[in-house]
C-alpha cells in the first residue's frame, strides 16, 4: 500500500482581531456595572461581586496576547457581550462554509489539485453550526468535489483524529483525495462574562490535504508530509464541558449551557497524558525523541505546551522545536496544531520528522508523526 501524505495546507483567518486590552476593557466594565446593579445583594450577602481581570493576568496564565473573531463589536459591547452574526438563509452558505472555503482552496492550490479532484470531504470541529444537513456535504456542493463528506467532533482532538480518519479511508478504498476543515468559531460557545474563561478562545479555519504519496511526488510539490503513525486517546472527563445544544430551549438559563472548565485539573491530568502519548506514537515507529524537530502543539496554554515540550525534548524547547500562535490567535480548539503546523512546516528539512498532536475535552488527544518528503 502507498503511504498517505499531506500534500497541501490552507488557513482562513478573520479580519477582526481583539487584543487582551480591549477584552479587558470591555469586561472591567461589564464587572463594574454589575457591581453597580447588585449592591444591595452584595452588601447583603446574597451574590458575590465580581472581580477585575487584567491584560497581564491573561498574558501570565495562558500566553495568550490576542485573538481574531468574526464579530468584534458585539464581543466589546457590554450590553451584548457575544460575537452578532447574521442568521443565514437555507439558500446562502453557513457561515462555517464560507470560512472553510478560503482554507480549502488554498490547500488545494498547494496541493496542486482541483476541487473535483476530492472525493471525500470531512468537517472535524468542535461545535457544528447546525444538526443537519451536514456542513461537510453542503461544503462539497459548494466547491464541487465528489464523492462524499461527513462531520465529526471530537473538541479540540477533531483535526488530528479528522487526519487519522481521513488516511483510513485512503487506506481503505474508499477514498482517494481527502479535503478535512476545522472550521472553529469558538467566540460562539464562549461565555464572555467568565473572568476564568473570557479569555481563551478564537475563531479560524484550517484545512488539509491528504492523498496516496505517489500522485503527491509525481506532481513535483514543494512540500509533502508523509503520515509514518498514528495514535489516539479517548477518556472520560467532565473538567472542559459544553452542553450547548439543540436542547437548549429545554434550559431556563442557556448561558449556563456554554464552555467550562477547571483548568488546573486539566493542566494536571492532560499533561502526562499527552506526553505518554507522544512518548508511545515514537516507541512504536522506532523513533528517538533526539531524532523529532519539531512538535507542532495544541494551542490551548503555552504554559501546558512548554511543559509537554520539555517533557519530550529535555531541555527547554525553542521556538522551532515548539512553535508558538497562540499569542496570536488564542486557542482555536482543533485548528491550532494545524495552525501552528502550517506556518512552520517548512522549517523542517527534507527527511526530518515532526509531530502534530491536539488534546483537550473528552479527555481526547491525537498524535501524527510526519516526515517531510519534499
């Protein structure tokens, strides 16, 4: 059987950006204003005031400086406090469309390949803009590929597993050409009235390429990434949680339905379980940690992901070694070990390997060790 091969990558990113001093701004007042309005409560001791957060508390405990949305007013406004995007009607493209097909293409142009080359397209995000129909198969329709397209989710692992799905089904036949998006508009899922979490997350869309590694090379493309392994891990945890869905009007308080969770238990638990991770997916390809480059990381806290690189380097990681965006674009949940790959994969020289890996709720984490061909 061929080896699969990532043959091209693409990137959308919005056009609005909020820096951690506008975030601030914006929640400072939000707090003052509910202090305000609940004095009497407060003073009585039936609600807790709320506390100030500050752009270096952000920067400190997550590395995070910024993040680009597709909506920054209604973010800033402390009166709505939650990104404003027009309802699309069944005849427009969903808004995770329109994303995906600026990624899209540009994988597909740096694969050298056209859209009716693909013949299978998966959507692997954390949270789908509706139920049905899938966003996958409207994408499909709207780039002209064929074949087939499905969604999946599996939170911040979805592109790494959406990369291990898509070789399997290469390897399998029933695929040839696969075109796997992360379109994340994690703004949407994102309670920006929680001083713990306001801060986190980013939108974006990303987009990969994957093919037999014959076609790729016979096609003379710069760079080609070939898949050597795989490893993913699943166990059940409730420390990051969303319970947004289609049943919320079941809720009297939706709000409460949206992204939380406890960072320290995270932090603690997800560490050794990415570093084993990583750790095994070497041990079973007979690869030395000396003989890895890079390891393109989750984009979640550069405090969990110099760790991780420690942990697997031994010495403290540079920027090559663990290359950092999430100071950048916040963490964007499936897409910012893409992100991060992306932007940097030609750093690597031909024969040298690499590692994606993506980790986060469920517990979930995934693993691609790649070698650069061309």
């Amino acid at each position: 059987m061929n080896s699969i091969v990532i043959s091209g990558t693409g990137l959308f990113t919005p056009e609005f950006s909020i820096s951690n001093e506008e975030l601030v701004s914006s929640f400072n007042e939000y707090v003052d204003n509910f202090n305000i309005e609940n004095k009497v409560a407060i003073d009585a001791g039936e609600t807790g005031a709320l506390e100030h957060s500050s752009a270096e508390f952000i920067e400190k405990v997550s590395g995070i400086k910024s993040r680009f949305v597709l909506d920054k007013s209604g973010i800033l406004d402390t009166d709505t406090m939650r990104p404003i995007l027009a309802i699309r009607s069944d005849k427009e493209h969903s808004v995770m469309v329109e994303m995906a097909i600026e990624a899209a293409n540009e994988a597909l142009f740096e694969a050298g390949l056209q859209a009716e080359d693909i013949d299978m397209v998966l959507v692997a995000a954390s949270n789908m803009e509706r139920a049905y129909p899938a966003i996958s198969v409207e994408l499909q329709s709207a780039l002209g590929c064929k074949g087939y397209g499905f969604d999946m989710n599996i939170a911040c692992s979805s592109a790494t597993f959406g990369i291990n799905t898509a070789m399997d089904a290469i390897k399998s036949g029933s695929a040839t050409k696969v075109l796997m998006v992360n379109p994340e508009i994690c703004s949407g899922h994102l309670n920006f009235r929680d001083r713990d979490c306001h801060f986190i997350f980013g939108d974006v869309c990303t987009a990969v390429v994957l093919e037999e590694k014959t076609p790729a090379l016979e096609r003379q493309l710069e760079n080609v990434f070939e898949i050597e392994q795989t490893r993913l891990f699943t166990q059940f945890s409730n420390n990051i949680r969303n319970n947004f869905g289609f049943l919320n009007r079941q809720s009297d308080d939706p709000q409460k339905l949206l992204f939380k969770q406890n960072g320290r238990k995270v932090f603690k638990e997800v560490v050794p379980v990415v570093v084993n991770l990583i750790k095994e997916l070497l041990n079973t390809a007979a690869v030395k940690t000396s003989e890895i480059k890079t390891l393109w990381l989750h984009q979640a806290n550069s405090n969990m992901n110099q760790l991780i690189a420690r942990k697997i380097f031994d010495h403290e990681p540079s920027e090559q070694e663990s290359p950092t965006v999430l100071d950048e674009y916040a963490n964007t949940s499936s897409a910012g070990s893409v992100i991060a790959f992306h932007k940097n994969k030609t750093n690597l020289a031909i024969n040298e390997q690499g590692v994606i890996c993506s980790f986060g709720a469920g517990y979930s984490a995934g693993a691609i060790l790649l070698k650069r061909v061309s």
